[in-house]
C-alpha cells in the first residue's frame, strides 16, 4: 500500500561503538524490534506447539474467550488462538518475501535507471505508470486473474511497491555518479557491474533498508486486505486477513474471531513501521530532529 | 503557463499508454483459455465461445491490440461480460457516490491532517506533536477495514450516530448524503492524514528555519499571521504534492471501503468485476483510476504556480 517514501540521504556508516550508544539512546527501537524478533520466533516454533489451526469443533462453535480457550473459537470451532499462531508465518513470510522481491527488483531497477542514461526514461516512465495504479487494484487484478499461489501473491504485491524503491535508489544515484570516487572509479576503467555493486551500491544500503522496512510493513497490511477482499490466500489457509474476513459476518455476536488476527497484524505491523522511522532518523539525522 | 500545461500533458500520455498496455497483456497473462477461465467452471461450450467471440480470442494477439486501442480511442469500452450492459454506462451509473465519498475523504484530511503537521512543527514537544506522530504511524499500521471496524462499533453499532453501511444518493439531499458517508470517509482518511500530517510538519519545520520567518517576527506581527501568511504558505508546495500522490493510495483504498460499506460506488464495481472476471469492465476501471490519479497530479502540478509565484512554467 501506501509506503512512506524514505528520505534520500547518504550518511556514512558510523563506527560500532557510536551505533551502540545510538542504539541505547533508542528505547523504541529496541522494543519494536523486540516485538518483532517474538513473532518471528512464534513463527517458527509454531509448528512444534500443541496448536492446530484445521481442527474443527462443530459443537464448541462461536465460543467467547475462556481459560480453555483464551481467543475464542469461530463459527465452525476452530481455535482462534491456534489460527492466529499459525498466521503469523503467513503474514511475517509474505513481509519477508515482498520486501526482499522489491529490493532485489528496485534497486536493480534504480541502479540501471540511475546510472545509464539512455535506460532512464523508458524505466522511470513504465515505474511512472506501475504508479499510476493503485496499489489495491493492481495487486487484486493480479491474483484474481491469475490465481491465488503464493508466488502470485507475492509478485502482485511487490509490483505496486516496486517504482518507490526504484526512485529512492536511482535518486541516490544520481547524486553519487557525479561524486570523485564513481569518477575515479570509472577512469581507472571499472567495470559497470563493479562500479554499480561495489562503490554505488554500498552508499545507497540506508535509505534502501528504510524503505524496504516499510514496504514490509505494507506488504502484510496489502496481504490481509487481499485476503479480506477474497483475492488472497486461499480461504483454507490461517491467515490473518482470511480470518477476518471470515469473522467479519459474525461481528456483532464473536467479534473475538476478528479482534485478534486484528490485533496481532496491527502489533506487528505498527513495530516494523516504528523500526523504519527510527532507522531512519538514525542514518539520517537531518531529517530526524 | 499554457506550453507547460501542453508539455505536461502530452508527457502524461506515454504514461497512460504503458499502463493501457498493462491492461490489455493482462487478459494474456491468464494462464489455459481466457475464455474458459473467464467464463468460470460451470460454464457450458457455448458462452465459453460467447466470450471468446466477444474478446475475439480468436484474432492474433496484435490484431487484437490495435482495435481495443481504436475503439478505446473513440470512447468505446465494450460490454459487461457479465451483465452485456456497455461498460461506459455501468461506470457512468457508478460515479457519484466514488466521487462523493473521494471529495469529503479529501476534504477531512486536509482539513485535519494540515493543522495537525502545522501545530506539531510548531510545538516540537508538545501533546500535538506526539498525538499527531501517533495518528502518523497509526495511519500507516492499520488496514482501512480494521479503522473501518473501529468507527462502525461505537458509532454505528453502539450510538447509533450513522448507518453501519449503505448509500443514501445526493438526489435525496446532500445533508442526508454526506451523514451516510460520514463513517467510510473517515475510515478513508487515516491513511490520507497520516501521509499529509507527516509531510506537512517535515515542510513547516523546514520553513521555520528560514530567515524571512525571523524576520517576520522581529517585524512583530502575530504569531498566528507568521504561521499562516509566512510559514504555511512557504510549505505549502510539498504539503499538495503528497496530496496529489496520496490520490493512488485513496483510489485503492474505496475498493475496500466501499465493500465494506456496501456502497455502489466505482470501487465496489471495481472488486465485484474482478471477482466476477468481468474483464472490459476491469479494463476501463483501471485505465479510469490511472487516468484519475495523472490527471489530478497534473492539476497538482498546475496548482504550484498559484502558490508560489516564484514558479513560473
């Protein structure tokens, strides 16, 4: 979805001793990422844990939170704690691969884009009309008419998310190609791939995290509302955005089925959002005051 | 001005075109037989071959691209698959309560993500700021149908203020209009606050640096004057900007919202054809969106000159 656009600047790398005692002057940071590290430590202990999200309990059905049940049970019995555990893969392991998919593909796209001149213009104009479709749309477009596989889902997420990382790359870039070093690099007769990857790349990594911890963030946000919408996930599948959209027809009388998916994807998404505002502020302390 | 508004123009139409041809591969990239995929599992043989008349599957590939664009061109967007009424139509019934619900939507962000930006630049430390910096993150954190279950409890559910969900059509009063799309506007606007709150106090606290802002003071004029004649004015260019990039993400955001709200609307149309693989009607609503989302940047664009003056095109 709507990913904030990281800030451009080209701070160097500090020295480990000045990241620790930034680190420690950033009590926020360390709990989001705290928070973060538990789900994805949920998610990978959860198939060991005692919880299964597929059991059906016709005659325990709609049941309010209690000792036995902490979360309730859903409309055909299922444990809404057990689903819940088990969506957290779903929604940590689309993050993870959208933000690693658009990164592989925007900086790619920003280096190239940035960097040779003639490539620049018809790049940024197909990045211009990517833009052009909402975020929402496209992703459902995609999966709908392609079907719903993991791969699909993935890729019709990143697209829209894609021309953002592009830009903020290639307007590093673009500042750099004029810097003494990629000069001198260039003279002593480097070769495109090394001055890209080996002096280019490195100075553009801090607003390339940033931004691809947000479109993290907004991957699992754009997972759930494609699911919601019925065009994500298949609905067998305990995934966050299933799950409320299941529970939705059942909100006046177990409004839990929807709470707690609700809840944790808002925790989650919330602390990696935080995480990218102060990785932000940290490698660009401009911007941060 | 008005060579500027043509370069920009005609530099919009390239744009278009990539995503019009997005839009048409897309058909290809289904995988078997469009026709068949199309049409659903328990279509018979004959509307199976129906579609693929009517889609004319049958051409080769480029053929088949140059008369969608001939016809796209002279305003012909085919027929609904699903219901045979002419897409220019369906979409033309559709408009008004999207572009209702886009207009308030605007409206009440602006209206309160502005001041909030304003009064968090201005007051750093201040209760605004933080409050303000959390409405920002929160924007960004929560999917628009969780905000969406968040106003309809206590305010539909609960006090009963406004309908849950439903459209009341601006024939029957703009009053009655605008209350039954009080709940979905808001849902819609969190995200729209928390992208133009975040850019507005980035703006402001830029401006405030500025020397003219001193002098400004020294002059000793009120401080509200300075904000909003010196400060505000000077921020200004990045604050429409946002507005006019937020536009995609507030598009998107009324397919879901109007789903939820079961509001007629173009994004409704726009989830139900998908579902319903109603392809023509799909197209044009892409196109119509993107077309949409350039145009009011362009305006964007149009509108720097009037606020700066320093712009000149």
């Amino acid at each position: 979805m709507a990913a904030p656009e990281a800030s451009m600047s080209l701070a160097n790398a500090d020295t480990p001793v000045s990241v620790l005692a930034a680190l420690r002057r950033r009590p926020l940071f360390l709990i989001c990422v705290g928070i973060v590290a538990a789900f994805a430590l949920l998610a990978l202990v959860v198939p060991f844990l005692p919880v299964d999200p597929a059991v059906l309990n016709p005659l325990r059905r709609l049941r309010a939170p209690s000792m036995l049940e902490p979360f309730g049970t859903d409309h055909v019995g299922r444990s809404v704690l057990a689903r819940t555990l088990w969506g957290t893969q779903i929604s940590l392991g689309v993050g993870l691969a959208v933000a690693a998919l658009t990164t592989l593909a925007g900086v790619s796209i920003g280096l190239l884009a940035g960097y040779i001149r003639a490539l620049d213009m018809v790049l940024m104009r197909v990045m211009d009309a990517v833009m052009a479709v909402p975020a929402i749309l496209l992703a459902i477009a995609l999966v709908a008419l392609i079907g719903a596989g993991p791969v699909v889902i993935v890729v019709a997420i990143s697209m829209p998310e894609i021309p953002r990382m592009a830009r903020t790359v290639r307007a590093g870039v673009l500042v750099l190609r004029e810097l003494a070093f990629v000069e001198a690099a260039t003279i002593c007769g480097g070769r495109l791939s090394t001055i890209l990857l080996r002096h280019i790349l490195p100075s553009v990594a801090g607003p390339v995290l940033v931004q691809a911890t947000y479109v993290f963030a907004a991957a699992m946000i754009l997972e759930a509302i494609l699911s919601f919408l019925g065009a994500g996930t298949p609905p067998d599948v305990a995934s966050w955005g299933n799950m409320m959209a299941e529970g939705r027809q059942y909100l006046e009388i177990a409004p839990w089925i929807l709470v707690f998916p609700a809840i944790a994807l808002t925790i989650l998404v919330l602390a990696i959002n935080v995480i990218g505002d102060e990785l932000r502020d940290m490698l660009d302390p401009e911007s941060a005051r | 001005m008005l060579g500027y508004v043509a370069v920009r123009l005609l530099s919009a139409i390239p744009v278009l075109g990539i995503v019009a041809v997005f839009v048409f591969f897309l058909l290809t990239m289904i995988p078997g037989d469009p026709a068949q995929v199309i049409a659903g599992d328990f279509a018979s043989p004959e509307q199976v071959q129906q579609i693929r008349a009517a889609l004319q599957l049958d051409r080769p590939l480029a053929e088949r691209f140059v008369a969608w664009a001939l016809r796209l061109a002279s305003g012909d967007f085919g027929k609904s698959l699903f219901s045979g009424i002419p897409v220019a139509q369906l979409v033309g019934q559709r408009i008004e309560p999207t572009l209702m619900l886009a207009t308030m939507t605007v409206c009440i962000a602006v209206a309160i993500a502005v001041p909030l930006g304003l009064v968090a630049a201005y007051k750093p430390g201040g209760w605004v700021a933080r409050a303000s910096m959390t409405v920002a993150v929160l924007g960004f954190s929560l999917p628009v149908f969780i905000v969406a279950y968040l106003l309809v409890y206590p305010f539909a559910l609960g006090l009963r203020w406004f309908p849950v969900q439903g459209y009341v059509p601006l024939s029957q009063g703009l009053w009655a209009c605008l209350h039954s799309l009080t709940l979905p506007a808001l849902a819609l606007s969190l995200l729209y606050i928390a992208l133009i709150a975040r850019v507005t106090r980035a703006a402001v606290l830029e401006v405030l640096r500025e020397d003219y802002v001193r002098t400004a003071h020294a002059k000793g004029l009120a401080e509200r004057r300075v904000l909003v004649r010196h400060v505000l004015r000077n921020a200004a260019v990045p604050v429409v900007t946002v507005v006019g990039i937020g536009f995609a993400a507030l598009l998107g955001g009324v397919v879901v919202t109007e789903t939820i709200f079961s509001i007629p609307g173009l994004g409704r149309l726009t989830a139900d054809s998908i579902l319903r693989r109603d392809y023509p009607v799909v197209q044009a609503l892409i196109l119509l969106f993107s077309t949409v989302y350039v145009v009011v940047n362009l305006g964007v664009d149009l509108i720097y000159a009037a606020i700066d003056p320093r712009i000149r095109y």
